[in-house]
C-alpha cells in the first residue's frame, strides 16, 4: 500500500549520518577540507554538531536528512571547523578571505550609530572569539563551534557583528543608568564595575517574533500558487518528488521554483523588517538569523488552507 504524501518513515539523525557514508565522502570532497588539513572524522563530526542542531526535536525522514545536507554550506562548514582546529592553513585562508569583508560589514552596522562604535574595532574584536583562547588552548570555546552551515559563513559573520554591535550598545545604556549625580559610576550588586555578558539574546524571542509577523505578512503578498509550493514543501513536509506529482512538474523544476519563490519570500520580509518603526540594519540581521537557525516555527498556523495540515500535522520546520 503506497504511503500517503508526507508520510516518510523517520529515524534518528545521528543513525542516518552513519548510514550515509557515500554521501558524507561526496561532500568531504566538495569542501577543500583535505586542503585544510581536516579529516574526514573530523569533518564528520562538524556535520554531526550540524544536523543535531538542525533536527533537535527528534526524528526526521531520510529523504529530509539528504536534502539538509545538500544545502549545507559544506567548504564553508569544513573552514571553520578546521580553524577550530588549530589548522594554520586554515585561518591563513579565513583571513585572507574574511578581513576586508568583516570591516566593510562592520562599517555598514555601525553606520548611522550614536553609540560610538568603531567599524574596525567592532570588526577585528571577535578574532580573539574566533579563535577561542582559554587557559592557553585555543580551540575550545571557539565561536565557530556555533556555526553549522546552514548559511554561508559570511552570513553568519555579519550577524556575529550585529549581535556584538548591539550588545555594546545595551551595554553603554547600562553604564550610563550607573551614573549617579556626581557623574561617579555605582558600583554593581556584587560590588564590580562591570556588566555581566550572556551567551543567550535575551532578545531573541522578540526578534523572532518581527520575523514571523513580517513573514505573515509577506506570505499574503505572494501568489496562491507560490504559497501552495510552500505549503506543500514546509507545512506537509512533502518531498520534491511528491510536489512534483501533484503539481505536474519535474523534480528539477519544483527545486528551482522553490528557490525563486524563497528568494522573493526573503526580499518581501526585509522589506516588511524595513518597515517597521525604530529597527535598525542590525536588529533586522538577527530577526533573519535567529528564525533561520533551529527556532521552531510552526508552518501550519501560517497557512489557512483547509488542508494545510493532513499530512506532517505534529511537525514544525523553520522556513
């Protein structure tokens, strides 16, 4: 009896890495990771770190596990995690491809900014994160172990800037808020003159919550036969395969007109973010980032079809 669209049998991810070794050995050598000096376990392992992130909830099906792998950012994936590494090759290559692109990104956040930022200062201050110098060893705590290829590395850098921007802003606000009359600095409860960093945007729920009304809005604009294609590929969890059938399309096509249809999508929420009263360049880079990491947005509450739910119905998927 043939399984109704979107009811793929679903396994554990970590199972299924293991069982795909060819497709692990193809896109270890898309990647330049042997130039870098990355081992395949090694580069394995990244991929691991990848799609744990990626499929935290649990189980997904292996037509969905080989489609994630083949949008990874693999060569960008391999750099970083041969950087954390300690490759010398490696960061050579980072630098010499990053540099000028983390300064002109830096310069465009801090662009406009009254907090007094300084683009380069901005810029080449999350090298000693990058690198993850603790205790003498460099490695362990480094940012990179948060990059997981989803989006290109120079993506995720910008965004990196933008969350280290505004954090100094808040920050200097909370000095600021430290000054008694006399202009001297109140000390802190715990007696420091200092403000405690966190890892976690305290943010980041607010953020996500732009992005999902701009992608409400944004999703309304597009045509009905456009939020079908999505519908059918994020709400019903439907394969390429399946979307072809049903629509009367090859597989290839479906692929590309996903893709254009994802492309406008994204246009349209920058434009509805651009929108809104008081947010600045960088808050609209972590709307996108934050909801294009693993925050599970459910699809099903953005499409009002009455069969929007038949099939995938306890599954979310971030767009």
């Amino acid at each position: 009896m043939p399984r109704p669209p979107g009811e793929n049998p679903s396994h554990d991810p970590a199972t299924l890495l293991a069982q795909s070794a060819e497709l692990v050995e193809g896109l270890y050598g898309q990647s330049n990771a042997e130039g870098w000096g990355l081992s395949r376990a090694q580069f394995c392992s990244g991929l691991g770190r990848s799609v744990q992130r990626r499929f935290a909830e649990g189980l997904c099906s292996p037509e969905r596990f080989e489609e994630y792998l083949q949008t990874l950012y693999v060569e960008d994936l391999a750099l970083a995690c041969a950087c954390m590494a300690g490759s010398e090759r490696a960061w050579e290559s980072f630098i010499g491809q990053y540099r000028g692109y983390l300064r002109a990104s830096a310069g465009a956040i801090t662009k406009g900014s009254r907090g007094g930022t300084d683009a380069q200062e901005l810029a080449d201050s999350i090298y000693a994160e990058l690198f993850g110098l603790a205790d003498g060893k460099r490695g362990e705590h480094s940012l990179f172990r948060y990059f997981h290829g989803r989006s290109s590395l120079k993506t995720w850098l910008r965004t990196i800037l933008a969350q280290r921007h505004i954090d100094r802003l808040r920050e200097n606000r909370r000095w600021e808020s430290l000054e008694g009359e006399d202009g001297e600095l109140k000390q802190t409860v715990d007696g420091r003159e200092r403000v405690a960093h966190t890892e976690v945007d305290p943010h980041r729920e607010r953020y996500v919550g732009l992005f999902v009304t701009a992608l409400t809005e944004s999703l309304a604009a597009l045509e009905a036969g456009d939020r079908q294609r999505l519908q059918y590929y994020y709400a019903r969890q439907m394969t390429m395969a399946e979307i072809g059938k049903k629509l009367g399309e090859h597989e290839a096509t479906v692929s590309r007109n996903l893709e254009r249809v994802r492309g406008e999508l994204r246009v349209g929420v920058e434009n509805q973010l651009r929108g809104k009263p008081g947010l600045s360049e960088a808050e609209i880079l972590l709307s996108l980032q934050y909801a294009g990491e693993d925050v599970p947005i459910d699809l099903r509450k953005l499409f009002p079809e009455k069969d929007a739910g038949k099939a995938g119905e306890q599954r979310k998927e971030p767009l």
